[in-house]
C-alpha cells in the first residue's frame, strides 16, 4: 500500500484508499483470528478476505459517520 503525505482531493482518490484500507484490515482480521485459533499466516483463501472485508466494512462505515459528525459538530463550534 503507497502512502503519501498529499491530500486526497477527488472521490476517485477517496474511493481507492477506502479499497485499500478495507483490503488491509480483511487481511489483518484474518491474521488475527488464524493465529487465534492456531493456524499459521498462510495468504487468506477469497472467501476469508469477503468476509473480512464485510467486517472492515462496517467498522469504517462507523467511522465515516463519526468524523462526519465531528466535523460538523468542529464546525458549529467555529461560527
């Protein structure tokens, strides 16, 4: 994954660090739970990363929401 210190400024660019960030947490979920449960870090099956992704999902769905909020709520208290 490229990291870089530029803002994103397009929807094209927001939509592709949010694969990327949905892929990154897929795939940590699934290194967390393997090791859990004793397995090994072999490269997760597709089936374990749609899962996964399904999870992240959620998460930075929530996540989406609450910085919208916040800046909402940074905004009012800037008027």
């Amino acid at each position: 994954m490229h990291v870089s210190p530029d803002p994103i400024t397009t929807r094209e660019q927001a939509a592709q660090e949010r694969e990327n960030l949905l892929d990154l947490l897929a795939r940590g979920l699934y290194c967390t739970l393997a090791t859990a449960g004793g397995a090994g870090h072999d490269e997760p099956g597709e089936e374990a990363l749609t899962s996964g992704r399904a999870v992240a999902d959620d998460y930075l769905s929530a996540y989406e929401e609450w910085l919208v909020k916040l800046s909402a709520d940074n905004a009012g208290k800037a008027s």
